[in-house]
C-alpha cells in the first residue's frame, strides 16, 4: 500500500536487531543467490512478514517448500516493516535487491521502472502458470511486476448499538441509507456523529481508504487507460458525496487533521457511530473495547448499482529481483506460496485473505466477522487503483489538499477536481 497506516500490523517486537543487521549486510552484499557444487541454489527472500507473523511459522512454510524442492534453499531475510522498505529502496537503486522480495504496492513503479524488478507475466508465460487463479495482479504497462500474496481488506465497521439507538434497523448499503443513518446516529447524542473521515494530509492515506472507496464500491475508476480522470461524472459524484456528508454536519470533528488511528480510536470509544477500516482492526477493538457491538460489511454503493463492488485492500505483495542468476527458480517459490493449499495456510496464520482465489482459509479459531469479511470479498473484488502508480502517496496529499477547500468552502468540486486532475497528469503523465 502507499502509506503509513494503510500496512497492515506493522509490529516490529518480533524482530530482533540481529535479523535487521543481517538483512543489511545480505541487501549491500551485491550477490544475492549463490549456487552449491551439487548444483543446488540459494534463494534469498527479504521481507516483513515473518517479524508481523508468530515466531517461526514462515519458517514452517519455507522448510515444507525446501523439503519438496531439495536443489532450492531459501535465506529468509525478515526485518520489520520500515527497515524492509529502506533497505529494498536501496538496493533497487543500486540492483542488488535479494532474489525474492516482499513488496508493498507504492513501491512497484519506481522498482519497475529502475529496471530492479523483473516482468513476472513472462516468468508465469514460461512456466505455463494459471494467472487466472490470482486474485490481483499488480502492473506497469501492462506487465505484471507484483503479485499480492495475503491481502488485508478495509470493510464497513458499523457500531450496532448506535445504530439502534438512533432507529436504524438495517446497516446502511446505499449512499442514501447512509447519510440516512449518519444523519441520525448524529442526532442521537451530543457528541456522537455517523462517520469519521481523517484527511490529515501528512499522512494522507484517508483518500485512498475513505474517499476512493466510495468509487470503488460502485464499480467506478479514477483512472482511463492507466491515465487520471478525475473530472469524471463518478470520481465527482464520490467528492460531492463526501461534501453532502460533511454539509449534513455527520462528519466527526477535527477531521482536517485526523489520522487513521485517531478514527479507530474514536470508533472504540462510541464516539461515530460508522467507519472504513482495515480488518487487521478487529483484534485491537475487541482487546480495547471487549463489550462493543458491532460488525463489519460491505461497503455503500451508488443508489441502483447492482454489480460486484470494489474493497480496498493492503497487501504482503511479492517480486522477483531482475539482477537474480536464479529467476525459474525464485518463480517456482513464488508460484509455492500462491498454490492453494500454502496460501490458504499463510492467509489463516496473518489473519487476510488469500492472493489465491480458490483457497481458503481456515476460521475455525478465529473472530466470525473475519468470515464475515471473507464472505464480502468473496462477492467482490480487491480494489486499490494507488497501488502502482509512481509517488501515489503525494497523488493521495494533492487530491486531499484540493478537498479539504471543498469541505470548508473555498473552491468548487469542479475546479477542485480540474486542479487534482493537472496536478496528478504532470506525474503520471
């Protein structure tokens, strides 16, 4: 994903320095991969996801790989999240990324366009892979560079008891029913409101995971053929949406500098009534508000839209270093992690979601409304159209520059979506 925030569970408790060291000194090495005289290869794979899992149980999956594939060792480089990013950042200005990485989407431009990631769509051609059993695939022109391993979605939360407490009987699945019932949890009580929307443009992932998602729920896109159309009849229906809401006074105060974890925060205090947000979320409400009920959902459509909607999502994405000797090799352990039976078993471990649309995970031990989040995505379709795009998080601050003078009444939608749209065309071109 493209921002802070939007990562899902970036705990950095589980790693130790030592691990950190060591994926510095493998990433500055120059020499990733490194094949024995019996003729058998070694794989480095970097990546996050093993310091956010429990201890060892990446380790399980790539030793179960390995005991399969004896002539393919894999060196798990795992550090916390942000020295994963410096490092890779790094090594993909100077190619000498690790054979396999985990990527996050706001990286794969640049890396594509560095020439440090390689063109999995040939990889997958030579080896005869069914592309049609990947749930998302992340692309640059038409080449896929990243494929989403474990996927994190960011339903509708919706705090049942305020919604009952202002008479409304069903949780909101249109625009209408929305501000409807935003309008009345509103009324409800002084200092509660329907909906909470962070815009704080230092951290500007609101408009990805609270704007955009209203388009994407619907069907719609920002983008044509992979250029900015925000001046669309839908991306301005969405900001006039938004504008409707915060006129109906149902947005939670402060908005304009609210962060993630702020909204979050005042969900589990009762303080709004509704919210988008990740799934990864669910644990962290209940520990801190073991009483609260609520539930999760779909997320609004367009009042008549009867298609699959749209859900945004982060992502344990994965790439293959265009400098790597092994490049089959680290294919055949990509492909491994997005059979279905190991992608069930990672996204049951990470609590998300299969990259692999024919498996599934097991929720034998975990929350129900993590079934009930899976039965959402089922129905729909991932959807986050940042993930790719060059500097989308600068995309995301000059999109929530121009609709935060919406919202306090110093431009019109319209010029402020001419201004997002020149501003975004000068960097995607």
């Amino acid at each position: 994903m493209a921002v802070g925030a939007t990562r899902v569970k970036r705990v950095i408790g589980a790693a130790t320095a030592a691990a950190t060291v060591a994926f510095v000194a493998a990433c500055g090495s120059g020499s990733s991969s490194d094949t024995a005289s019996d003729g058998s290869v070694t794989l480095e794979f970097a990546q996050w996801w093993g310091a956010e899992l429990p201890a060892g149980e990446l380790d399980k999956i790539v030793n179960d790989f390995t005991a399969k594939n004896p002539n393919i060792k894999i060196k798990l480089l795992s550090a916390p999240y942000a020295s994963t990013k410096q490092q890779l950042i790094t090594g993909a200005a100077s190619k000498t990324l690790p054979d396999v990485v985990g990527l996050d989407g706001a990286w794969v431009n640049d890396f594509a366009k560095q020439g440090a990631i390689t063109d999995l769509s040939k990889l997958m051609a030579d080896a005869k892979y069914d592309a049609g059993q990947l749930a998302s695939q992340v692309q640059v022109k038409g080449k896929t560079y990243m494929i989403p391993v474990v996927n994190f979605v960011y339903p509708l939360f919706v705090n049942k008891d305020l919604l009952t407490k202002a008479g409304v009987a069903k949780v909101p699945t249109t625009r209408t029913q929305f501000l409807d019932a935003a309008k009345k949890i509103s009324a409800s009580g002084s200092d509660v409101k329907g909906w909470a929307l962070p815009l704080d443009s230092a951290v500007p992932n609101g408009i990805q995971n609270d704007v955009m998602s209203w388009l994407w729920a619907s069907g719609g896109s920002m983008l044509a053929d992979g250029k900015p159309n925000l001046t669309s009849a839908q991306v301005k229906s969405v900001v006039e949406y938004v504008k409707s809401l915060n006129d109906a006074g149902v947005i939670a105060p402060g908005s304009l500098t609210m962060k993630e974890q702020d909204k979050v925060e005042k969900f589990i205090n009762g303080q709004v009534g509704m919210m988008i947000d990740s799934l990864a979320h669910i644990n962290l409400i209940k520990k801190n508000k073991p009483d609260l009920n609520f539930e999760v959902a779909a997320l609004p459509a367009d009042d008549g839209y009867t298609g699959k909607r749209g859900i945004p999502y982060a992502s344990w994405g994965i790439g293959i270093s265009n400098s790597t000797e092994h490049k089959a090799e680290a294919f055949k352990f990509v492909s491994y992690l997005l059979s279905k039976e190991t992608n069930a078993k990672l996204s049951t471990i990470a609590n998300g979601f299969p990259g692999n649309k024919n498996a599934q995970p097991d929720f034998g031990n975990s929350d129900p409304l993590f079934k009930t989040a899976f039965d959402i995505y089922q129905q729909g379709y991932p959807a986050n159209e940042f993930v790719g795009l060059p500097k989308s998080e600068d995309l995301m601050r000059s999109f929530d520059e121009q609709l935060q003078l919406v919202l306090t009444g110093k431009t019109s939608v319209d010029d402020a979506l001419a201004k997002s749209q020149e501003s975004w065309s000068s960097v995607i071109g």
